[in-house]
C-alpha cells in the first residue's frame, strides 16, 4: 500500500540574506537581470534594499535553505501539537 511508502522529516526553512558590501545595512536584493562576468559566468545583478548599491552575485539572494531537523518522526504528519512537543 502506497501510505506505508510515505515518509514525512521534519525541517526548519531558513532564508538566507546576503548583507550589503556598502553601508553593511541593508540586504542584496536579485533584480531579475543577469550578465556574465570575464569568465563567461553568469551572475545575478543585485541591488540593496536601503542604499541602492549594485553587486553581481552568482547565485540569487535571498534563497530559502531547508534543514531537516528530525528524521524519527517519519510516519508522523506535523500538526500544531507535534511542534509544541518538540518545543518548536
Ligand atoms: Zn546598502
């Protein structure tokens, strides 16, 4: 039967800023806009949500990043009471 090939892992998600170079502030942002570099790598352009400055990154920020954080609870779908146990 299908159910028993079901596995659930519990995770926290993380987004992952990337702080600005200029005023140490404000977070690099992705436009949407790429170009590619003297190596012929494309970067992402970026732009700080508080002072504007650009930077091109290779890889877009922010971006999610899921952990998993416990993999005994495999068969147990995750309600509001599984997480107060683990002290969520
Ligand atoms: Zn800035």
């Amino acid at each position: 039967m299908s159910r028993d090939r079901v596995r659930r892992s519990l995770v926290r998600v993380f987004i992952v800023h990337m702080r600005c170079l200029m005023c140490k502030s404000g977070n690099m942002e992705a436009t949407g806009d790429t170009r590619t570099n003297d190596d012929e790598a494309l970067m992402y352009t970026h732009k700080c949500d508080l002072c504007g400055y650009y930077e091109y990154l290779a890889i877009t920020y922010p971006y999610k990043e899921v952990i998993q954080i416990d993999a005994e609870n495999q068969a147990e779908p995750i309600t509001p009471n599984t997480i107060d146990r683990l002290g969520l």
